[in-house]
C-alpha cells in the first residue's frame, strides 16, 4: 500500500495499514477550535457558534466565522479541551502501531491544544522528542483596541484610561510543530535502529537547504517562506517546501511517508518531489478530488521531463 491516497475517516482506514510500516508521519491535523466545521470537535454547540456578527462581516477573511470565547458560553465548554485529548486519543496508538521503531511524527496541533495532543499520544506509546517553531513571514493581527470598544458605548473616559490596551492574542508569527518519536528496541541504540530501520537520527542537510533561520542553521526554530502556490487549495493549506524541509530531515529516498489528514495533498506531494513513497488519507470528498488531481498532475510533469530529457 505504497502511493496511494485514499478517500476516508483516518480513524478507520489507518487499521488497514501493516504495523512498523511507514517511516514518518508528517500531519496538520484539525486544531479543534473551531475554525471550519471539520474543526468542531466537540459536543459543546451554540446556535452563536461559526456565525458571524455585521463586524465580522465587515472586517472581512480575518473575522468571517464566531468560534467560542476563551471562557465559552456555559460550564459544558471547559470540557472542549479534554474532548480534543480524547479525539486525538482515537487515533494514538494506530499512529505508533504502523511507524517504524525510531520514526518520527510531526503534528501541527495548534498552539490553544497542543498540549492535549501531547498528553495523548504520549498515551499512546510516543516519545515528545522536540516542539519546532515555524516562523511564518506574516500573519493577521486580530487583537482589537479596547479603547474603541469603549468608545462606541460612548464611555470615554474609560477609552482613554486603556488607550494602547488590546483584546484576543499577539500576533502568531509562530506554529508549533510537535515531534514525536516511536521508541527504537530495549536495549539497542538509534545507531542500531538506523541499521534495521533505516529511522531514528535526523540529517543536518535538510536544514541547511531550507532552512533560512541566520542565527543557527541547526536550530528548532523553522524560517520557511510560502509562495503564491502555497495558497488557495485549502483553508489551512501548509507550505511545500516546509513540508518538504520535515520529511526530508527524517528519511531517505524511498522511504514511505503517512498523512492521516491529507487535506489538498501537500505532504504528499512534498513527498512525491523528494522521491518517497506516500500514504495520504482524506476525509472530505471535494478536497479529496483537490489533492488527487495535483498528484495526477504531478505524475504527468514528472512523466513529461523525464520523456524530455531522453530525447
């Protein structure tokens, strides 16, 4: 089951694939904080919940849908947080069981519940080896002036008193990257497990093609540029050549790569350009088709240099 991409709930197709079998898992999966309806991972709804208010509207991309305040609307919603640990509890252990002894899984998780997702799979049987940090080049900045809410109650002594105080969060130039590992064998080493695996060190190589951090070449903080291409396939469409920058710093040509949430397919063309194997699953139908003709075009690409260049 090598190539493939497959159209389904990761949850269950992921039981067909063989143990130690994939060399990594390279994965943005769903946040869980409600930033699409693929993203509701939880019990807890609203009839406020992805609607949108006439500021919403008004400010455009950047306010288009109502998640749940930090707080939530009632006690139930303190719950959500434990519910996204339980969710990514599903899947834990299938992820540990198909990976080889020594491989790495990276998970973009989110920064709000990332830590739930550790607890989770190191539940599940893995080892947090590392949190990367993928500087992005921009990102919006959403935190709103207090003062100018203030200010439209008429109350302006008090939007004077915060002028400068802001609302909601910093401006998150930063992903977090979660990297796990599967632990190699009692009482061998990685040195060992790279022999009979072929997984478990990692090549300083990949950073110094991609990555564009100055202060170190080798450090955990990932300086990746997206292009023009990285956008307009998905919501929360990943850049190639960052996903190209992760699995080329835990594998080797023809090693088989895993994404249980494949959305428009970046990993696994990432994995494609790189001359590895991929396994892509993906739940949603239109984005299924989305990823399958970027791969089949590919493919054809592929095929036509490769006709050019014996001729």
């Amino acid at each position: 089951m090598i190539d493939e991409f497959v159209l389904g709930d990761s949850v269950n197709v992921i039981k067909s694939i063989p143990d130690d079998y994939v060399h990594a898992i390279i994965s943005d999966i769903p946040y869980g904080i409600g930033y699409e309806d693929w993203d509701v991972l939880h019990n807890n709804a609203n009839s406020a919940l992805g609607g949108a208010s006439a500021a919403q509207i008004e400010m455009g991309g950047l306010f288009k849908r109502r998640g749940k305040p930090l707080n939530g609307w009632s006690a139930a919603d303190k719950l959500i947080s434990l519910e996204y640990q339980n969710w990514c509890g599903l899947w834990a252990s299938d992820w540990l069981r198909v990976l080889k002894p020594g491989g790495s899984c990276f998970v973009f998780a989110g920064r709000r519940y990332s830590h739930r997702c550790v607890v989770a799979l190191e539940d599940g049987g893995f080892t947090l080896k590392d949190v990367l940090a993928w500087e992005k080049s921009s990102a919006p900045h959403r935190a709103q002036r207090i003062s100018e809410i203030y200010k439209r109650r008429g109350d302006n002594r008090n939007s004077l008193k915060w002028k400068g105080w802001r609302v909601a969060n910093l401006r998150p130039l930063f992903e977090p990257i979660l990297w796990f590992q599967k632990p190699y064998r009692i009482g061998g080493t990685i040195a060992d497990n790279m022999l009979e695996y072929g997984v478990g060190a990692w090549n300083e190589q990949a950073l110094e093609t991609y990555n564009l951090n100055d202060e170190s070449t080798y450090s955990n903080v990932l300086k990746v540029k997206a292009d023009k291409n990285d956008r307009g396939l998905h919501s929360t469409q990943k850049p190639l050549k960052l996903m190209e920058c992760l699995i080329s710093l835990v594998t080797k040509k023809g090693q088989i790569v895993l994404d249980p949430f494949a959305g428009s397919g970046t990993t696994c063309v990432a994995a494609k350009c790189l001359d590895r194997r991929y396994i892509g699953i993906e739940i949603d139908e239109k984005i299924f088709n989305i990823a399958k003709k970027r791969l089949s075009d590919l493919v054809k690409q592929s095929s036509f240099r490769e006709f050019v260049a014996t001729v």
